[in-house]
C-alpha cells in the first residue's frame, strides 16, 4: 500500500475548502471553574469536582459521557461537546452556525445547564482568561493521557507550560474558507491582529487575588510556553506563503504523541516530517496522526479544515459575543477584510514581538504606529459593524461601549474594583471577584 506523503497532507486543507454561501462560525467557550467560599479551583475528582458536573449534566440534561478508563472525561450531544482542559477548565465546542444567535442561544443554555448543577455544589464559573486565585502547583490534574504526555513532554519547553495548562481559558473562534488564497489571507490577518485582539480582550489581570502586572496575564504565560508550537508564524506574511508552507511549517513541529486502539504512545525527539519519512518502532504516519498531530500547534491562529483564532481572553458571555461578532463582520466581508489587513500588514516581525509583549502589559494604550493601539481596536470595531448584517451588528454593543466610549479592556473594569492606581500588594476581596466575574 502506497505510504501517506506530503501532497496527502496538503489535501487535507483543501478538504477545507467551502461554498462563499455556506460559511459558518464555530466557538470554543474555555471557562475557569472556582469555589464560592474560598475563591480556589475546582478538583477534578470528589463530590464537587468537574467529574460531578459532568455527571450530573448527564442525568439532567441528555449529555452523553466520554470515557477514560472508568472516569468521565467529556460529554457529547448531536453536534456540541464539552470537554476539559487540563486543569478541570471546562469546554463548551459548539456547533457550527450560521448565524450568531445560534452561537448566542447555545452558549446561554450551555451557560444555565452549568450553572444549574454547580450551584448546589458551591462552584462559580468564571468569564476571566486566568485562574485569578490558584497557581498550577494548586490545580488537579485531568486524568487524561494526552495531557499526561503533554505534562511531561512540554514541562522543559517554556518556563510557564505547567500555568498555561492549568491555569488559563479563552474563547476560540473558527472560520471557514473558501479557497486556497482565502485560507491564507484568513490567515495571515489573523496573525497580525493576534497582539491587537489580546489587547483589546485582555481579561486576566489578578494572580493570587492581587493585580499581577499584567492585564492579560494568559497572554504573558503563553509567552513562556513551548516557543516552537507556539506565538505568531511570521513566515505566513511571505507573499508566497501557501498551503504547502503550512505544512513545511507542521512537518518541523515536534511529535508529541501516536494513537493506535484508543491507546495514546508518547512520541520523543522526533519531527511529523521525520516520521513521515521513516515511521515510529514499526508504526508509519496516517491521516489521523496527522489531524491529531495539527491539534498540538497552539499558535495566535492556526490552520485545520478552517481557521482557529486561539489569542482572545476567556469572557463574560456578552462581551464573549462580541468577540465573535467583531471577527465575524472582519473576516467575512471582503472590504472590511482588506481594510483590517492595512492596519497590520506592513509590520515587521520584530514590531509584532514588541506588541505581543507589550499588549499583554498596557492594553490599549500600547504604542503602535505614532499613536496607541486603542485607535486601531476602534477601526477595527467599526470596520466590523460595517461588515455584520444590521440585526448582528448588535452583538458589538458591549465592546462598542468599552472600545469606542470608554477606551478600556475588560481587565481595567475589573481593576477598578481595587479603586485609584493598581496595586500589587492589596488584594482584591474574593466577593467582588465573583461579582464581577461569574457566568
């Protein structure tokens, strides 16, 4: 039988492709998991733990569990699953849709399921992009052997891996393309937006309930995590860059793991590419191997059958909206595309560094271009409700009101509560965190 090559793995982002009138919108909602009465994370394991959850989202709701060995580790219904991150973060995978509502109506029940099995329990669900209490020397582990191989196959690959996994959410958006070059464009603006978008959601701001320095403290941990999946593909904003560069650039990835009957093998020292050409203790490279194997890169965007924007905050639910709004009227609509892609394209890679640095750190008032990046987070509002259909352009209206009224990240409305200036030392009272921040 004729061994899978490098043409194969091309294909399958061709696969990709589809119709201009049959583009949807998927969302993954990350969401940070606390106790109510002392603000810490939640275990895994035990009578209150996200395996409880899971269990009781069954009875109640109609989920069907995944599992790994004898324990939960995930649940199914029609198209939506919801998993977990390493740290008992729970996921919300939604469905593909066609239009916001149908992101916004699943989301809303997903949220009052949740909500209605973990209260009784006294857990809170948190919209913050980081643990704002818990360091991951305090978090429980998933029992889940891909994050087992990835706990010990990344713990030397940035200082900060172990945080990253633990501690932080987001909200990922995915969106379609329709062909080769659209993919790419897709691409490479969501690459140079990346800094921008951190900033303007930046919502991770507190570290042990104190301001930790950063108002996108996830930002800065995934920083300092496995440099070599990880950032920005600075190479993408090569005018020659194709799908074949894609996979050039997946090939160099470092394999973590091969999966053969359900049974995960850790995989060391040893490229996709490097497999591909000559196999793994008798086992030759696959399909899946490489769909799974695309999963690992955990770059600002990324390339599957769409495109993965994986570099926004975990958010409330309305702002969370939002956030899929303003990349929905950008990315989908020709003009407003060309428009956003302007503002970014002419950077050179260091100025996209320094702004990943910096953005986690100032926000918006990050400088950029002669003046701040809040100019460019308001063009890019704007440039959205542009390009959203009348009755979507209403899901803006939060960031609408922080970005072009009040100039602001969701990080600085949070640090308000600790009053005039940021302090590091004081801490921010846990009742006020839950105020602000729960689901």
């Amino acid at each position: 039988m004729k061994g899978l090559g490098q043409g194969d793995l091309e294909r399958y982002f061709f696969e990709g492709c589809k119709e201009k009138s049959d583009l949807g919108v998927g969302v993954e909602w990350e969401k940070i998991g606390v106790y109510k009465e002392n603000g810490k994370a939640i275990r895994y394991s035990g009578p209150r733990g996200v395996e409880a959850i899971f269990k009781a989202l069954c009875r109640r709701f109609g989920w069907r569990p995944v599992f790994s060995g004898s324990q939960v580790i995930a649940l199914k219904k029609t198209a939506s699953s919801v998993t977990l991150e390493p740290g008992g973060q729970i996921e919300l995978s939604g469905r593909r849709a066609k239009t916001l509502k149908e992101n916004a109506d699943e989301l809303r029940s997903h949220l009052a399921e949740v909500r209605e099995v973990s209260e009784p329990l006294g857990i809170v669900w948190l919209g913050l992009g980081a643990q704002p209490i818990s360091t991951d020397a305090d978090i429980e582990w998933v029992p889940k052997r891909r994050y087992q191989i990835m706990r010990e196959s990344l713990r030397h690959r940035g200082k900060l891996t172990h945080s990253m996994m633990k501690e932080t959410a987001s909200v990922q958006v995915s969106l379609d393309y329709t062909s080769q070059s659209d993919a790419i464009d897709k691409l490479r603006l969501a690459m140079g937006l990346s800094p921008v978008l951190s900033a303007i959601f930046a919502n991770s701001p507190l570290k042990e309930a104190k301001f930790g320095g950063y108002l996108s403290r996830r930002s800065y941990i995934w920083r300092h995590t496995a440099p070599e999946r990880a950032g920005i593909i600075h190479s993408v904003f090569d005018p020659r860059f194709d799908f074949a560069a894609y996979t050039k650039y997946a090939l160099n990835v470092p394999l973590l793991f091969i999966v053969r009957n359900k049974k995960w093998t850790a995989v060391k020292d040893l490229t996709f590419g490097q497999f591909l050409k000559r196999g793994y203790r008798g086992l030759r490279a696959t399909p899946a191997d490489w769909e799974l194997h695309l999963t690992t890169i955990f770059t600002e965007a990324r390339l599957k059958k769409y495109l993965e924007i994986r570099c926004i905050d975990c958010q409330k639910a309305e702002m969370g909206l939002a956030a899929v709004a303003l990349l929905k009227g950008i990315f989908y609509d020709d003009l407003s595309r060309r428009r956003a892609l302007n503002l970014v394209i002419r950077m050179k890679a260091g100025e996209r560094e320094r702004l990943r640095r910096a953005g986690p750190l100032k926000g918006l008032g990050t400088p950029f271009g002669g003046k701040t990046l809040l100019e460019t987070a308001q063009k890019l509002v704007r440039l959205a409700e542009t390009g959203l259909r009348k009755h979507e352009a209403r899901y803006l209206q939060p960031l609408k009101e922080l970005v072009l009224d009040r100039g602001l990240t969701p990080a600085e409305v949070l640090l308000e509560t600790l009053g005039p200036g940021r302090s590091r030392s004081r801490r921010v009272p846990l009742d006020r965190i839950l105020k602000h921040a729960a689901l």
